[in-house]
C-alpha cells in the first residue's frame, strides 16, 4: 500500500472498441500509484478488492481532462473525466468537482513528462462511433480543442499562457506570402533532472534556441540541429559535440532530449522566408537513431508540401497530414519535442563556469531606481547582451559572506526566478550582474502599468511567483523577504522573484525589530515578529501579503499602522482585509497563508496547485 497514490471509487464507462456495443457504467475501485492506475472489481460486503479489471501504464498516457456531462446526466455522472491512452479514451466519473480536480491534477503531475502528449482533445465523449463535440467519425482523429496541458504543480520551463499570448492563426488569417508554422500548445514542462549519458549510448539533443557561444570553453546552437551529450558538467550546463567534431559547453535548457522515433520541430530554415522539419528516426537499424530535415517547398499554385503528392494550401494543415502519415518521410510526425517561444530562457551564468564577471565587459546604458543596496541600471554585457546591475552602495552589504553564496544562487535556475548571471568583486563598489526584465519592478507595475486588470491577469502574477517559490521551496532555499518590491515583470507579462536570500546580508535598512533583527515587518508572520524565526512558512506568510498588494493593485499593506502597532496587532490576530478585486476563494487562499500556526500553513506546491485551480476554473 505505500506506494499508492491515490484510491477512490469510480464509475467507469465502458470503452465501447466497437460502434455497435451498448454503453454500460459500473463502479470501480480505482488505484494510482506512480507508473501504473489499476481498477477493480469491489466486494463491498467483505470490504475488499476482488478481481483486476484492468490497468493503464502511465507512460502510454496521451492526455488528462475534463470531459463536458452527457445531457440529462444522473447525478453520478456529473463529473467525468478522461485519460487519454494508447488504446483510446478512458472515461470514468467522480462523485465531486473536487475529487476530479485532484485526480486530473496528480495524474498530470504523474505523466508530465510523457513525450506523445497531445496538443488538442475532445472535450465531449466518443459515442456511438462519433465525436458528439466535432462529429468526426475516425476514433483517433485529432482533436477538436486546444489543450491547456499545465501541470497543476510547480511550473515549468518557457510557460507563456494562453491570456497573454494568442493561438495560432487559422488558415484564413495568414498570409500567403510567409505562413506562420504552427505553435503547437505543448505541455510547458519542468525540467527533469539531467541524465547521465552512458559509454554505450550518449544522449542526443536537438537545439531549440540558438546560443552564441560566450566563452572559449562554450560550443554554439543552431536551432534544429543535432548534438551528442559528452558529460553532464551539472544542471545547467552539459559537455556536447556537434555535427563537425567541434566540443563545448551548452545551456541545458536550450535542447531537448530525443527519446523515440518521430519526434519532430518546425524552424526557420537557413534560406530567408522558408521552414524546415525535423524529424528523429530510428529507421534502418539504427538504435541511436539520426535527425533528418525536410525543406518545406511550394508548387506553381503556391499550395505547400513535404512530399510531392501531398500538397497543402498552408503549414498547419501540412503538419497535421504528416502527423497521420509519413508518406515519404522517414517517420510520421509523432510527438512535438518544442515549446519554443519567441525568446531564448536566461542561462545559468555568462557562459560555462563564469561567476565572476570583467566590469570592463559592461557597459551601463541607463538608470532603472535605486534600492537598499543601491543603484540598478540597465547595461550590455560584451555589447549586446542584456543585464540588470546592482552596484552594491558600501557598508549595505555583508560583501564577503555574499560572495561565497553567489556561486549557489547562480544555480538557481527557474522560468520564475531572476537569474543571476554573476558577480565583480575586484573592485569597489562590487557589481552584482542579473536578467535584465524591461517591465520594471511588480510594484510599479500594479500602481502604474495595468488599468481595469482581468482576474486572469491578476491571478496568473500569482500564479508566477508560487511557481517561482515552490521551486525555491525544493531547494531549501528561503527568500525571506518576499514582497511586490522584490518582483520583476517581463515584456510577456510574466513575473519572476528576484533578491532571494540577500536580505541575510544587509547590514543597514529600514526593516529593524526591537531586538535590532533586520527583516520586513509589514510582510513578516507573528513567530519572526516575535522570536525573529525564519522558514520556508514564514515565506508563505509573505507570498499572501504579495497577493494583497497584487488585489490591491499596490497598496501598502497596514498602511495606517506604524511598525510598532503591527507588530503588537498582528501578533493579537489582526489580518488585512480582503480586496475588492478578490473573491472569497482567493481571499481564503492569502488567509491561509496567514494562520497562526506555521505547521497549518500551505506549503508553496500547494499554494501553485490551488492557484493553478483557479485559474483553470476562469479559463
């Protein structure tokens, strides 16, 4: 029983292999553990499973969610749900909307990384040789919705939400001189952790994002090229060798692992206004399996295609041919390896190994504020990469013990976190070097950036920073000063958390206690208040404080209290109110942040679960 995840009783629908065959709905004993759900026939008098009835290997699973009720459905089929595998649609029905939600939440957390995800599903059932939501006749016909395949968890890499980023264009709204290839909503994945290749079978990875090479030790990406791994040097940076012998180091989270055969991308090709396909293939015996690209050409009707015979009037309707048959190319278009958005991610440094930073290598464009430690200005790195840097004012800082965290905060790696790219310590005032985001500070933002917010909006900045600490969180890492000042927003809209962990080295600021601790008050919980006693809880204490001034659209929280009377309130049970922009499921979220009890508290995986479920409600 310990490696059960989850039990419950489910009616299951048959699977109804024929067009023919009745319908029929029995209850099962459901059981998930982490590579397998099973199901059972129950003997509810002796209080014990009977017969299997059947099993789902996780690793075939194409796709997880809801499924839209029949009409006129009884009350125990009010909430179903699918799990899409290899052999077709699995529907069963929960007794509750809150028993599907963690269903579907822990069985995506379970398949996220499954490489034969699907981009698109059928929201309605498969009845009686049919889909009732697009009528089409083929069971595996492609699907008729896009899928907002988010794990419900901590986040991951190169998420752009569907709120701030639009689908891609229909074939009557593109262009007939340039179409657009499709922007496939693959699962925005967190990364797994980097395996190890093997003298018998190196790993082989193809460029998602081009990388130009910042150090001699480095070795450059072109985007659907193929690359061996040599050696996993750590997370975030990996040994590689391309196609001409040449070795360097790489940024991890600028390829993607090839597992199985037909994994393709579509990418600019090296001639102005064209595309290419590749595709990975094991055909011919090769177990290692090979990249092969196809030019996407055009014929005197302009009609597009891959192979001859098989012309198209855009890309879409090319690649959706394709993913059904090969027809002349060495494998069908089986499963999207990218997600690739229209920037790079930020690498973990200026290039392998570099945390110490050449201050002659700078150069300093503009102002951006000044904070606690110092000035901020907006600069170029080598010319023309962008960056963040803080000259650290002297006597703000404990600038020895910083130094020797640094080199553990580059390897901080998360979508939601800023990245530092390093440090220089050779000279006075000591730099420290960072992502560069051009929305400016959260709490800017919120007074001044964004009028008449959607709740999607203001619940996805949420979203952001629970991700961006939940990985903080796994880490054991602790910002200790959370708060909208300490957020940075991109030019998409995403927010990531900057200053983890610096707090500890102030030496002068306005965040003083009577016992002369330095920390925030108006964002600290009752046990740092009082007894100065830091964790991962006293973060969520001020992940909900954040959430406030997100609902409040950055209002100063207590702001008709002085740090005195905060500190004698709060510690009393004082709360801050609830904002007319949240509702009572968000109020109850930022209230259970502030329970007084640190052990009651949410964790912040939790906290990005509950939220991930608010917004998947909105949407």
């Amino acid at each position: 029983m310990a490696d059960i995840v989850l039990e419950e009783f489910f009616i299951k629908r048959s699977q109804q292999k024929k067009k023919t065959s009745p319908l029929n709905y029995k209850e099962r004993l459901f059981t998930l553990k982490q590579r397998q759900l099973s199901y059972y026939d129950y003997d509810a008098e002796k209080g014990k499973k009977k017969s299997l009835k059947g099993t789902v290997d996780l690793e075939k699973v194409k796709c997880v969610e809801k499924v839209l009720p029949e009409a006129n459905a009884p009350p125990e089929r009010l909430f179903p749900f699918q799990i899409i595998y290899d052999e077709g649609p699995l529907y069963v029905f929960a007794k509750t909307d809150e028993i599907r939600k963690q269903w579907i939440r822990k069985l995506k957390e379970e398949v996220q990384y499954n490489k034969d995800l699907l981009q698109k599903y059928h929201p309605c059932f498969w009845a009686d040789g049919l889909w009732l939501c697009c009528q089409q006749e083929v069971k595996q016909a492609v699907g008729c919705k896009v899928l907002e395949m988010r794990p419900r968890g901590i986040s991951s890499q190169n998420s752009r939400r569907k709120s701030r980023k639009p689908l891609p264009p229909t074939p009557s709204e593109e262009k007939a001189s340039r179409p657009l290839p499709p922007q496939p909503q693959a699962q925005p994945q967190p990364p797994p952790p980097a395996p190890q290749p093997t003298s018998s079978s190196a790993m082989k990875v193809i460029a998602q994002y081009e990388y130009t090479p910042m150090t001699e030790q480095d070795l450059g990406l072109e985007v659907g090229e193929e690359y061996v791994i040599l050696e996993v040097a750590s997370t975030n940076w990996w040994k590689a060798r391309d196609k001409y012998g040449n070795e360097g180091y790489i940024p991890s989270n600028y390829v993607m692992e090839f597992r199985d055969d037909g994994g393709f991308l579509v990418r600019d090709s090296s001639k102005a206004g064209k595309y290419t396909v590749s595709v990975f293939t094991k055909v011919g015996g090769n177990t290692n399996g090979s990249c092969r690209h196809y030019n996407i050409c055009t014929n005197q009707q302009g009609q597009f295609y891959l192979a001859e015979k098989h012309n198209f009037s855009n890309i879409p309707e090319l690649i959706k041919y394709h993913q059904h048959n090969a027809a002349g190319l060495a494998s069908r278009l089986k499963y999207i390896v990218s997600n690739t958005t229209q920037s790079a991610p930020s690498t973990a440094g200026l290039g392998y190994g570099v945390w110490e930073i050449d201050p002659q290598h700078l150069t300093c464009i503009k102002e951006l504020g000044s904070g606690q430690f110092g000035v901020v200005k907006y600069g170029k790195w080598q010319g023309r990469h962008d960056v963040a840097i803080k000259m650290i004012k002297e006597g703000s800082m404990s600038e020895d013990d910083f130094i020797n965290e640094a080199k553990v905060m580059m390897n901080l790696q998360h979508p939601n976190l800023v990245q530092l790219y390093g440090v220089c310590t050779k000279q006075r005032p000591i730099y420290i070097v960072t992502e560069y985001l051009s929305n400016g500070c959260l709490l800017d933002f919120l007074r001044d950036g964004i009028k008449n917010p959607h709740p999607v909006q203001l619940l996805e900045m949420c979203k952001d920073v629970s991700e961006g600490m939940a990985y903080l969180e796994s880490q054991q890492y602790l910002h200790r000063d959370l708060a909208a000042r300490n957020c940075l927003v991109d030019s998409q809209g995403t927010v990531k958390v900057t200053d983890f962990g610096l707090s500890r080295y102030v030496l002068d600021d306005e965040y003083t206690s009577s016992a002369g601790s330095k920390f925030p008050v108006r964002w600290s919980p009752p046990e740092v208040l009082l007894y100065c006693k830091f964790s991962s809880k006293s973060d969520v204490w001020a992940f909900g404080v954040l959430m406030w001034e997100i609902y409040t659209l950055g209002k100063m929280p207590y702001e008709r209290l002085n740090n005195t009377d905060i500190v004698q309130k709060v510690s009393s049970g004082l709360r801050l109110y609830r904002p007319q922009l949240a509702n009572e499921r968000i109020y109850s979220i930022m209230m259970a942040c502030w329970n007084d009890k640190p052990e009651d508290r949410p964790t912040f995986q939790e906290l990005a679960a509950n939220v991930q479920d608010l917004l998947y409600d909105l949407q």
